[in-house]
C-alpha cells in the first residue's frame, strides 16, 4: 500500500514529537508499506500572529495560568492553508491512503481518498490536563477541536496508543468505535540499544532509581525527591539518577544524587551512558502529573527495567500494576510511593519476575514492527 505521510514536523529527524514519527516510519517501512514523505508542510503564517502568540506566553510566563493563550496554528485561515497544502500534495501524489500524524488541519481537506489519523490523544482529553491546554482563548480553542473533530469523522480509521485517548474520541466526539483502534506505540531505540536478554539485577540497597525527563514539574520530579528522602530516613539506601533536566528543586541528599543532563541517544557516548544507567537502575521512577502516554515508560521495558508512576492518563495502557510496573493513583503521596518501594524490596522474586515481564511486554506490544503489522491488518483501502 502506497502511503501519503502527512505532518507539520520533518519526520525525518529523530527530534521531531521525541522521535515517534521517525520510529513509527521505520517500522512502517519495514512492514513493506510504500512511504512518500508529505512533510513538512509549513504554509506561511503572518509576523503579527506569531507575535501575538508570542505576547500571550511571555504574559502567561510573567502572571501566571490566568493568562489565556493564543495560537496563530489554531485559526481558521492558517489550518485552511495547512488543509489545501496537503489537498495539493494528494492530488500531485495519488497514494492508496493518506497517513496523517497529529495533524488535525487534514479534517478540513476535500481530497477521496482513505485517511487513517494517528495522535497521543485529543483536543478534549488535553483540555484543562496539561498546563499549556489550560485556559486557551475561545477562537483558537473552538477551531482547534471543530476542526479535530472534522478529521476524526473524515478518517477511516484513527490509531491511539492508549484506552485513555480513545474513550475521549468516544465519549467526547461521538465517534464510532468500529473506526477507533488501540494500538501500543513503542520504545524509541534502535536495536542495537536493546539486550537480546534482561539482565538479573537483583533488588537490593544501595537502591538505584532513575528518572528520564525534560519537565521537572509535569514529570514529578519533586515527588521522586520527596520519596528519596522517606526511604533513606526509614534506612534504605537510595540513589537517584536524574537524565534530561536541570535540576532547580532542593536537592536533600546530594551524595545519593546525580544530575546528568541531556543524554542524546544519537550521541554514542551519551547514549552508551543513558544505557549504562538503565543497567544499574533497579526502578524506572517517573511519577508524571500529566502522561497522554510516555514512550520513555516503553523504553524502560524493553530494557527491562519496572516502572512506578502514577496511574492518569496513557500511562496504564503501557504499564500493568504489579506485573511490569507499579501504579499509584495520581494524589498518592511521595511516601505512598516510598512504601510500594520497601514492599516490592521485600519480595525479591516477584521483582524479578516484573523484570522480565517489562521486557515481554516490549517484546509482545510496545515495539514498533508489532504497531505496524497491526496497522498493516486494519485492510485500510482495500
């Protein structure tokens, strides 16, 4: 099948929306779909807008979430331009089926032909979830989500990581679920970044936590700090290794904790460095406020390391309480999470058992050639 693939990012680059087009390409590839690049697709946008957009984020910085935001993406003009670019690209291209990537603006194209959609999660879903969906101004949000809901009712078939996104389609659109399909994304490593087998690390202190993330606050960077410090006070040992961020919270325990920074996987160094801190990890420690699914959390299973986060969003479609992982409810203290720690140490084998069903899980869903011969049998087109 001949796919048209449609996005506002060059999917190309592996920094595009932290890689997942350029993963979920590769394994669409290798799956023996026939790929033309329809990205990226930038139609011009006026200085005014951008500065307009500019103004209300520097205002929202400065003052606070009372700032309503503006998007110069989200008007109606801009998302016909996004729509008649891609219009042309179709009729110049005649695919068997356009394949678009997060990009609601294809609701508003006219052409024929099969549209299969894929995003995290919907305009509604992320609505009042994530701090910079909360509080937009009327115009923008309004055309955002008249014109998601014109592409979840044009496509043939719409692809979500995660049971938390598709309800929302469900529930919130009206869509019908013989259209919707829950299908894992997977872990964003090449395969030379994962072990043929998950080493046995046994669960003993020292205790080696590790957290992967840019935003501290979103990510729960405090709660991991705050759990550190119960564990160490009722006398477990325990090192934290943070990748990704600066760290501007208070930091208790110093010695235990190591701030790395931004470790690149396309780097060899760094990425043979991030590797090595998965190997010594016992726990896979990212307790994420807002989640519409978290690649990281696949990652971490396919090098076979548990995961404990907080049960919202995506983040139970990846992790299995008490099989892969441990789920806390999203208001669960950091001491909650201290407890589950001391009470899976005290249970050595069901911790080894967890590692290698984090790894099977990998293995079995979240990879990228078992989405693509999932989307290969949706028979789109056909």
């Amino acid at each position: 099948m001949k796919l048209l693939i449609i996005g506002l990012e060059d999917f190309s680059q592996p920094r595009a929306w932290s890689g997942i087009p350029y993963f979920m390409l590769a394994g669409l590839r290798r799956a023996k779909f026939e790929l033309i690049a329809g990205y990226p697709i930038q139609t011009p946008v006026p200085k005014w807008q951008r500065g307009r957009e500019w103004v209300f984020r520097a205002a929202r910085k400065a003052l606070g979430r009372g700032v309503p935001l503006w998007f110069a993406r989200y008007t109606r003009a801009n998302m016909q331009a996004v729509a008649a670019e891609i219009d042309r690209r179709v009729a110049q291209t005649q695919p068997d089926a356009v394949y678009a990537i997060v990009t609601p603006e294809v609701g508003l194209c006219q052409f024929r032909q099969p549209l299969i959609y894929t995003s995290d999660g919907t305009f509604a879903a992320c609505d009042g979830y994530y701090d910079w969906f909360s509080n937009w101004q009327p115009a923008p949000r309004q055309a955002a989500r008249a014109a998601e809901q014109a592409t979840l009712r044009k496509a043939a078939a719409v692809i979500y990581p995660s049971a938390w996104a598709l309800e929302s389609a469900a529930r919130d659109y009206g869509i019908a679920r013989d259209k919707l399909h829950l299908i894992e994304y997977g872990a964003n490593l090449p395969a030379e970044h994962v072990p043929a087998n998950v080493a046995d690390v046994p669960i003993a202190a020292p205790l080696r936590l590790l957290f992967v993330a840019v935003e501290q606050h979103r990510k729960g960077l405090d709660t991991v700090l705050d759990a550190q410090d119960a564990l160490i006070r009722a006398g477990v040992p325990t090192q934290v290794d943070i990748v990704g961020t600066s760290v501007t919270l208070p930091v208790r325990h110093p010695q235990l904790t190591t701030v790395h920074g931004f470790l690149r996987k396309g780097v060899p160094d760094q990425a043979a460095q991030l590797q090595a801190l998965y190997a010594k990890a016992h726990l896979f420690f990212v307790p994420s406020r807002a989640e519409a699914y978290g690649i990281v959390f696949c990652e971490a299973m396919a090098l076979g390391l548990p995961v404990l986060a907080r049960a919202t969003g995506g983040v139970p479609s990846i992790v299995q309480h008490g099989v892969n992982g441990l789920l806390l409810p999203p208001d669960a203290p950091p001491t909650a999470y201290a407890d589950a720690i001391t009470n899976l140490i005290r249970q050595p084998q069901h911790y080894a058992a967890m590692r290698q069903a984090a790894r099977r899980r990998y293995d079995e869903v979240l990879n990228w050639d078992t989405f693509a011969a999932r989307v290969k049998a949706l028979r789109i087109g056909d």
